[in-house]
C-alpha cells in the first residue's frame, strides 16, 4: 500500500487547490525575499515545490532556482509552466535529495512551503528532511519553512466543507487523531467514479520544531504568523513560518 503523498498529489491535486494562484505566490515570494536578505542571483531551492508557483516567482525575481517535488505530474505541471527552463525541475524524495555537488552546500536558501513538512509518521523521519536542508546550504546559507500553527488548527478546525470547481464537487472531512491533522478528500464529478484522496500532516509545537532544527543544525530567527508580517502568536496565528540559517 502507497503512503499517501505518493497518492494525493496528482491531477486531481490540481484541482483540489486550483484556488492557489501564481499572483498569490509572487506577494509572498516578495515578503520571503525580504526575510531571508538575499542578494540577486542567489541559488535558491524550493523542496517539494509542486506545480511551480513561488519557484517561478522567484525566478521572475532574479534568483537561480531549483525546484525538487516526488510528483511526476505536478513536475509536469511546473516544467509548461517554464518553456524558458528558467528553472532546473528535479523528482525526489525530500528525505534523500541527489548526491551532485549542488546539492552538497550549493544553495544560498532552501524555502519549504505550505506545510510540505511533517508527512511522515516518525519525528526521525522529518529530522531527515531537516538534515538534508542543511547539507543543501552553504555555511550561514538561510530557510524558510513554512507549516501550520498546531493550535490554532486545533482550535480552528473545520470538520467539514464541500465546493465546486468548475464541473467537480470537492468534499473535505477534517479531523485530528494521535497528534496527526487528517483530510479525506472526495472528488466527484467530469463523468468519472467517485475519487478519495487522503492528507496526514504531524502537528508540532513551535517548541518541539526547534529542538528538532536544532539537532539537525539549523536555527530560528524568526517566527512569523502569517506572510503580512505579523508575528507569531501560538493561540492566534494560523501559520508558524520559521526564518533561519544553517549552524
């Protein structure tokens, strides 16, 4: 049986959040920009960077960008979305990225965004990924990783909603169960049988994600709660998006 990232994200992934638009991921690549104090023509690497939107807009930016997912169809999605190979679009796991040199301290920053972090069910599983960012950076190199505020999801949680898009009816049943946030997805609808998807993400204080950076040598500078600049507050913000560098 396939985990469930192996599963979820393909053509109807595309269609579940069509509603993330590039206008979107230029705003917050330019709030990222100014958090991580890159100078122009700096590598930069978006893991697990799907369909392409805020590794484009930081191309369009003026950043040499590598964008690294496992899903072959949202890698198909953001190699049409770049006919100028701006962008060098590379399929991996993001617990085992490649053994080339630019992957060994090649990269100025590594950006991890909209909670692509947490899907594995052991913390050593995410310390992997945190590792691997780290060996990605240059000496003082920056991150930014960008997850969901474990409380206020709690607090906030939406236990059902359903929506269309277009000719489809989208229904999402949310639930947490042994410290693990769960979305099953319903697609219904363009003459096919019903399709279920499945989403799990490990919720994680801010205290408990610090410890882990921490051991695989990354720290925190900042927290922010949202990309409008607020800080980060446990009870009130929604997103808990962390700015720092390699030790």
């Amino acid at each position: 049986m396939n985990n469930w990232y192996e599963e979820s994200f393909g053509e109807d992934y595309l269609l579940v959040y069509k509603h993330r638009d590039m206008q979107g991921a230029a705003v917050e690549v330019r709030k990222m920009i100014a958090w991580l104090e890159l100078p122009g023509q700096s590598h930069v690497l978006d893991l697990c960077c799907g369909m392409g939107r805020h590794a484009m807009a930081l191309a369009e930016a003026g950043f040499r960008v590598t964008g690294v997912d496992l899903s072959p169809v949202l890698l198909k999605k953001a190699r049409a979305s770049d006919p100028a190979n701006r962008i060098r679009w590379i399929e991996s796991d993001m617990r085992s990225l490649p053994c080339d040199e630019t992957f060994i301290e090649g990269f100025d920053a590594v950006v991890n965004l909209f909670t692509s972090f947490g899907y594995f069910e052991e913390d050593e599983e995410q310390l992997k990924v945190l590792k691997q960012i780290r060996q990605a950076l240059k000496p003082g190199g920056r991150f930014i990783i960008d997850y969901i505020n474990a409380r206020y999801t709690v607090d906030h949680l939406v236990f059902f909603s359903e929506r269309k898009v277009g000719e489809n009816a989208i229904l999402e049943t949310r639930r947490i169960q042994d410290g693990f946030v769960t979305k099953e997805i319903i697609v219904l609808g363009s003459g096919r049988p019903a399709r279920r998807y499945r989403e799990r993400i490990k919720l994680y204080s801010l205290d408990t994600l610090t410890d882990l950076l921490d051991e695989a040598g990354l720290a925190i500078d900042n927290v922010h709660g949202n990309y409008n600049e607020a800080l980060y507050d446990d009870r009130l913000s929604p997103r808990m998006i962390m700015v720092g560098h390699r030790i």
